[in-house]
C-alpha cells in the first residue's frame, strides 16, 4: 500500500530518486553500523504479547519483523518508510519469515493520517530527515494511545562518530562546502545529536518523561579498503561533499582517494575498517 505525500517534500523526493539506489548497494554496511545501535534494546525490551507498535522510517524492514515476532500474533506491526523500493523487500522478508502481524505503507511519517491507536511508536535513524521534526513528532503524538511510548535512536555528534567525521574532513580538504542550494534527505543525520534540542523539540510536540541513553560501538564501513572509500564517497557527510562539488570531484578522485586511503588505512582491522560511532537512544511517553 502506498500512500504517497501529495506532492511529496524535496526531502522524501531525494530519498526516493538519489538515496534509495545508494542505500540498495551498500546494504550490508549499512545494517551491519545500524542494528549495532538497536541491539541491545532490542534484546532487552519487554513488549506485552498483543502491542500494536509503529516502526517509522523503517527501511528495510528488520527491527519492524523483531518486534512483530515480541508482539506476537494477537499484535501488530505497522512499518512506514516514504521510499516503496525498501518496503518492497520489507513485504518479501517478513512474507519468508512468516510473520502476518506486521505490514509496510509507503507514506511520509509528518504527514501520515494516523489515529490514536498505537501502544508504541519505535525508529532506528529514521527520525532526523523529517521537514519540521516537531510537526512530525505531534503527528507522531497522535498515533499513540494515552500513556503510549516514543523510543527512537539517533546518532550522536558527528565528533563522536569517527566513522562520518574523518572522512567528510579528508574530503572537504579537496572541495567546497554543499552550497544553499544543495539537494539533501532533510536536516541530515546529526541533526539530533543535541540532547536540549531534542528536549525541547519533543516537549513543544506534547511528549513528557524524556530520557537519553548513550550507546558506542564499532562500525565497519567496507569489508576492505576499496570497498569503505567507495562506501564514503557514495553516501554520508563525505558522500554529500563529493556528490555536490560534481565535476570538479571527479577531476579530483584520485587525490581525493589516495588521502581517504591514508586516513582509513589505521581503521584496518583484519579486512575490514572499522570506526568508533555514538548514538543516543531517546525515549518519551504520550500524557495521559
Ligand atoms: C537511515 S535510514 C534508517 C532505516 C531503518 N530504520 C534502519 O535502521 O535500517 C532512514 C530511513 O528514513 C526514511 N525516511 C526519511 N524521511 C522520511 C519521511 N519523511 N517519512 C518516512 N520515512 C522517511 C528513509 O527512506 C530511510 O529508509
């Protein structure tokens, strides 16, 4: 099902005709960084047999199917992404699995005609992409019953995650900043690494009992050196740079590798690179 924004923002319009392709081919990096972060929670949550939950921004689908297996089948999932081409494989996985407690709507979140039905409202990094997050966190408001709980994971500064900054500084050595005008997925993916911000944002939305958990780990961004510059200059803040300078990025590519070799090279761990990166896990509840 799909229920496409009309028109849809220059934000979901960039997801679906840039980010989408990007995010296809490097998949396994990036569930690899991303589901280090919901790990623990997810191994430790109680969810009551029978909570209807919503997973938003929820990508390829894999924590809405874990949660869809807590919930049980007197529960249910609902699993909203505004790029079709993820949920696509989302259906597929969750139809393997054997799991019909959890269905996939392509829509975007901030505007999604929800009603106050859900006990739980959950997303792993799909939270800082949004046009107006607060606009975005009332309409998530309304999905919820009285007493229902907001938990979201988001990365922290981009200092603490080593992964993102050191190759968006090599590049940036090279090429200009993205100019005013530079198509982007919405306010970006440190957008809410500000835990005051966050509060706020989330208070004027009508959410009370906000807490941050911080979570580190390791990510690996390419099974082998080749592979995490590619990884770099495809996607992230470093991605971005390289996108937006064009043509005079790819006169500089060689340069421009040589020094993300140098810079990556001390990440090496056996093949793979891998990073240090930081998220907070933020949680708050629906009065009532
Ligand atoms: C970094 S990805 C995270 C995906 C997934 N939660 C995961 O952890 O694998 C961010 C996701 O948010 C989705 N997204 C961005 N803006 C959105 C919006 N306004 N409404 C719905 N989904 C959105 C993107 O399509 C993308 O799948």
């Amino acid at each position: 099902m799909t229920l496409a924004a009309d028109p849809p923002t220059e934000f979901v319009a960039f997801w679906n005709d840039t980010l989408a392709d990007k995010f296809e081919r490097y998949r396994d990096i990036l569930m690899n960084g991303l589901s280090h972060h919901s790990e623990v929670w997810l191994n430790e949550v109680q969810i009551a047999p029978g909570t209807k939950i919503v997973d938003v921004g929820c990508g390829w689908g894999d924590t809405a199917r874990a949660l869809a297996r807590k919930t049980g089948p007197k529960g249910h999932v609902l699993g909203l992404d505004c790029v079709e081409q993820f949920l696509r494989r989302a259906r597929a996985d969750a139809e393997t699995e054997g799991l019909d407690n959890v269905s996939f709507v392509a829509a975007d979140v901030q505007t999604y005609p929800f009603d106050a039905s859900f006990d739980m409202c959950f997303s792993r990094f799909g939270m800082m992409f949004f046009e107006n997050p607060v606009a975005a966190m009332r309409n998530i408001l309304r999905a919820l019953k009285p007493g229902g709980e907001l938990v979201f994971i988001v990365w922290r500064s981009k200092a603490e995650n080593v992964w993102a900054y050191v190759p968006e500084t090599v590049v940036k050595e090279f090429l200009p900043l993205p100019g005013e005008d530079a198509r982007t997925c919405g306010p970006g993916p440190f957008s809410m690494s500000e835990p005051d911000v966050v509060r706020k944002q989330l208070e004027i939305a009508g959410f009370d009992d906000i807490r941050f958990e911080a979570t580190d780990g390791p990510v690996t961004v390419g099974g082998s050196l080749r592979n995490a510059i590619d990884f770099q200059l495809a996607l992230g803040p470093a991605g971005e740079v390289f996108r937006e300078a064009g043509a005079l990025a790819e006169e500089r590519r060689d340069e421009i590798e040589t020094a993300l070799r140098d810079a990556l090279a001390p990440y090496q761990q056996g093949e793979s690179i891998v990073l240090p990166s930081a998220s907070w896990r933020v949680s708050a509840r629906k009065p009532g």
